[in-house]
C-alpha cells in the first residue's frame, strides 16, 4: 500500500515539474513576442501620389502568339477493367 503512495507521489512531483516548465516556457515565449522592445525599420510612406507616373506598356499584346506554346500530350484512353462492383467486400484468394 505504501508503494502505491510514494508513485503517486512521485507522479504528482513529475507532473508539477513539467507544469513549471510549461509556464517557464509560455513566459518566455510572450516575453520574446510581445513584451520584448525592439527597434522597427521605417519605410517611406507610400501615397496615391506616386503611382500616378506608372505607365502599362500594352506592346507585348499586340504581338501575343499563343501557336508559340506547347500543347500537353494526349492521355491514352485506359482500356482494361477498372475496380471492382462492390470494393468493401473482402478479396477471396484461393
């Protein structure tokens, strides 16, 4: 009886060791996240104002050639039998 007492007690003294861990780990992980300062790189602020001088250039449509691509072969068709009628029933070897 005093067996079953000392692993209980032995696993009760493993499970509060990995329950500290995992605290241990989760303050670790939001330190590092969110609480942790760090400098942030500044870009330049983009405006509407300077995609205005964006111009598309439409030439390559005009000499768009779609002969120019390779078709994909042609699948043969598969001619032998397929499956079964009922698959859920156990094949019989004999």
């Amino acid at each position: 009886m005093a067996i079953t007492f000392l692993e209980q007690k032995k696993k009760q003294q493993q499970l509060l060791l990995i329950l500290v861990l995992a605290i241990i780990t989760t303050c670790f992980i939001v330190w590092w996240g969110f609480l942790r300062k760090e400098e942030w790189v500044v870009f330049e602020e983009i405006t509407p104002e300077m995609f205005r001088g964006v111009n598309i250039n439409f030439e390559f449509l005009e000499n768009f050639v779609p002969e120019d691509f390779e078709s994909f072969e042609e699948t043969p068709v598969f001619e032998e039998q397929i499956g079964r009628e009922n698959p859920f029933i156990p094949v019989i070897k004999e």
